[in-house]
C-alpha cells in the first residue's frame, strides 16, 4: 500500500527558507516518479518539481534557482528545498508518485506553505 505523508510546511516571511518533506511507504524510487506540486487559492494545482532516479529533474519556471528536489533513499524520503520565498509561493504544497509504467499516481495530504511578513 503507498502511502506520501508531507510535513514542514508554516508560516515563513518572505526571503525566508523551508524544508518540505514527503515520507512514503510502498514506494520503489527505482521505478516511481516522484514530485511536488502546490495549489494556491482560486488556482489550479501546478507541478513545481518532478524527478526521476537515473533520470531528470525538472522544475516550474516560476520556482527554477529557489527549489531544489531530492531524494533520500535511506529514509525514503522526498524533500522540497525551497529558499527566498515570496507571496506567490503561498500554497497546499502536494508530494506526487507515478508508477512509470502503469502510470498509476498517488497524492499526499498536503501541507501549507503561507509567505506573509
């Protein structure tokens, strides 16, 4: 059974830094896409960062140079390193699996990620 669970999400002033993570049971990195995307208020969900092990890694314009994704396969473990963050970055920041072959997905919960002085 896959299981994402985010933490570290808060309250942070703009400039400032945060470390999502995503801890996941059943999932095989090997052979899942992983990936982060965030829903703001009013708005469609967005794909911010996505990455394959052995693969690519891709990321939103809007967030290229501030987020980095990674994996920890030890901990099994997926983090969203996201630096000088502004008020557009405020969102439900979602972790995301796709089987890369049957393609099937799975979602985390989300957690909130507010920018506000």
């Amino acid at each position: 059974q896959v299981q994402l669970v985010e933490s570290g999400g808060g309250l942070v002033q703009p400039g400032g830094s945060l470390r999502l993570s995503c801890t996941t049971s059943g999932i095989i990195f090997s052979i899942y896409g992983m990936g982060w995307y965030r829903q703001a208020p009013g708005k469609q969900r967005e794909l911010v960062a996505r990455t394959i092990i052995g693969g690519s890694t891709n990321y939103a314009d809007s967030v290229k140079g501030r987020f980095t994704i990674s994996v920890d396969n030890t901990k099994k473990t997926v983090y969203l390193q996201i630096n000088n963050l502004n008020a557009e970055d405020t969102a439900v920041y979602y972790c995301h699996a796709r089987h890369l072959y049957s393609h099937q997905e799975y979602w985390g919960q989300g957690t909130q990620v507010t920018v506000s002085s």
